[in-house]
C-alpha cells in the first residue's frame, strides 16, 4: 500500500463508481479494478462492495477512507511546506568564522541573505578554528570556515581556498621587499595563541629551518596583535584578510615570506544532519559566492581559489608585496601554490 493506493481509493469511495474514477484519475478501468483488488489482497479485507448502481465503501472502507484522507492532507501539506521552503527557506541557521576570516565576508554575507532570503535568520560565532570544529561536530553549529580541516564522520568537508600568512610589521619600520624566514624569527614576534593554525604553521617553519624565536606576548584577539604591531612592540604573522583593513589605513604593513611562503587551506566544514536543510544549503551556496565575489574584486588578496568557480588568469601570479587599498605602488599579489611535502 502507497500514496498512489491511498489516492486510487479514495476516488473510487468519492465518486462511488469505478469507471468515473479510473476517467477521473486518467487510468484505464481494469488497471484501477486490479489496483483496489490488490489493496484488499494486501489488508485481507473487502474494501467495496461492487453493485450494478455502483460501487460503495464497507465498515472496513469507512474506516481506511478515513485515515487515507488523512493521511493524504499530511502528505500534501508536507509537499507543499517543502515546495514553500524550497521557494523561500526560512529559520535560523548558526555559522562559525575564524575572528580573520570574519573580518572581510560576515558582513556581506549578511547583506546578501538579508536581500535573497529575508526569512532566514543567522547566528554568526567567532572562535578558533578547532572549536568550530568542535561545535559544527556537536550540532551546535550548522556550519563553519575552518582551518587545514581533517576527515571527520560528523563532517561535510569543503576546501574552498588557500590563503597565504604575511609577515606584519609596523609602518614606521624600513618595509623590505619580502622577508625571510631567518629574519623574521630575528625579530620580537608577537602571535596568536595556540592552537591557532597561524601559530602552528609559524612554529612549524622555525621548526623546520631549526631557527629559534622570541615570543613578546600571545593573543587570539587580532586587533590586540595589530595594536602591538602598530605601536612598534614588534611583528606579527597574520592571513590578508586580519588586516588589509589596517593596512589601508596605513597602520600597519603586510610582507611576504620569501623562500617558503606559510599557506592554510580554509574549508567549509559542515554538520552532516544539519546539511540536509534548505536554508543550511542556502547559506553554504551564498557564502561561497560572497567568498568567490570578495576574491574577484580584489578585496581579499593573498588567496587561490580552489574550486572550479575560481577566476581564470592569462598567466600565473608573481611573487609581490600586497598592495594596500590606499594606492602604493607595489603590486599586490595571489597566494602561491602549496609547496611539495
């Protein structure tokens, strides 16, 4: 027994007359005569009773028209409540950014949903990238950007970018073309607080070139760490997109790391059960817009696109100092690929 049952009887008991139903339901009278006897194959009962004046319900067809009748109202009010949230989704939706990445696509993403989907209400949580890991794997977030992502049964993993970390120094400072890895561990650093995907790569780097470094202070508030900058306390490692805005204003200045650049791949990770609701996908479908339209634009710079959504180029991107927004001379430059191992 299935919904096409259910429906096929429900004619027959209305119209109490088989061959107007089967004209009613544009099926041929036999096909509908062998669908009703199957019904009462299938229950082990007689659903009608078949006369030369028509067809009418017995006790145990009173009884399953009305549940059919029911049960169709549920099932057409289920279609119709899918068809209107398909059409207009609504409800509230949680998502997590990184404090850097928060900083260049919260805001436009709420323009954009509140203009599209108006109906649709969002929670924005700031947090490191391994707490909003955390929290997406808890349901408690819908989804969220994270940092250098690994498999996770409770997750939907998507890479969406690589985005490569600068050296940050004070404007003040003589600003070289880029810096390498030995003098940036020369100088009074200043860095996010573990375990901030940052400070990981840097420490990594160090690490690897058995270089040691002096740490003045560690923080996870971004702002606290281009304060300390801007006032000559020392450098910072940060993403384009913690201070571009910083840099526009000439507070600060943002450096490529010469011989081995530090790149993060950000992801969009994802609630498996929360994944299947439509304003969640709507969300997820215009936030990667948002990210793929502040790339194009040119507001976020130092990253690579990886999906097939990303802008094509003439030639491969050169190795330069970011430009700011305030108009220096230097070019401002994309992310370069990963390197080998």
């Amino acid at each position: 027994m299935d919904i096409r049952h259910l429906r096929y009887f429900v004619k027959v008991v209305e119209l109490s007359n088989i061959t107007a139903a089967a004209e009613a339901l544009f099926i041929a009278q036999p096909s509908l005569s062998q669908h009703m006897s199957n019904l009462e194959s299938e229950l082990g009962v007689s659903l009608l009773e078949r006369s030369v004046h028509g067809t009418r319900a017995t006790t145990m067809g009173e009884l399953l028209y009305r549940h059919a009748k029911t049960i169709l109202r549920q099932f057409d009010d289920a279609h119709s409540a899918i068809r209107r949230e398909s059409e207009a989704p609504s409800g509230r939706v949680a998502i997590g950014f990184p404090t850097s990445t928060s900083r260049i696509v919260a805001a436009p993403l709420l323009a954009c949903l509140k203009e599209r989907y108006p109906l649709i209400e969002l929670e924005l949580v700031e947090a490191s990238s391994g707490d909003l890991v955390a929290q997406v794997g808890q349901d408690r977030l819908a989804l969220a950007v994270t940092m250098n992502a690994r498999t996770d049964a409770r997750l939907r993993i998507e890479p969406v970018l690589e985005e490569e970390l600068f050296a940050v120094l004070a404007p003040a400072q003589r600003i070289p073309r880029t810096l390498s890895v030995k003098a940036l561990a020369a100088l009074p650093l200043l860095l996010p607080t573990h375990p901030n995907s940052v400070r990981v790569a840097t420490e990594r780097l160090f690490n690897e070139r058995h270089l040691t470094f002096k740490l003045v202070a560690e923080t996870s508030a971004v702002e606290i760490l281009i304060l300390a900058v801007e006032r000559g306390l020392g450098a910072t490692v940060l993403p384009m997109a913690a201070f571009a805005l910083a840099q526009h204003h000439g507070r600060v200045r943002g450096v490529p790391i010469a011989e081995r650049p530090l790149v993060r791949e950000l992801s969009l990770s994802l609630s498996v059960s929360a994944a299947r609701s439509p304003a969640v996908q709507c969300v997820r479908e215009m936030l990667l817009r948002v990210i793929e339209d502040e790339v194009a634009q040119g507001r976020w710079q130092g990253v690579r696109l990886l999906n097939a959504a990303e802008p094509p180029r003439e030639k491969p991107a050169r190795r330069a100092v970011p430009k700011p927004r305030s108009g220096e001379d230097r070019p401002a430059r994309s992310a370069p690929r990963r390197p080998a191992g």
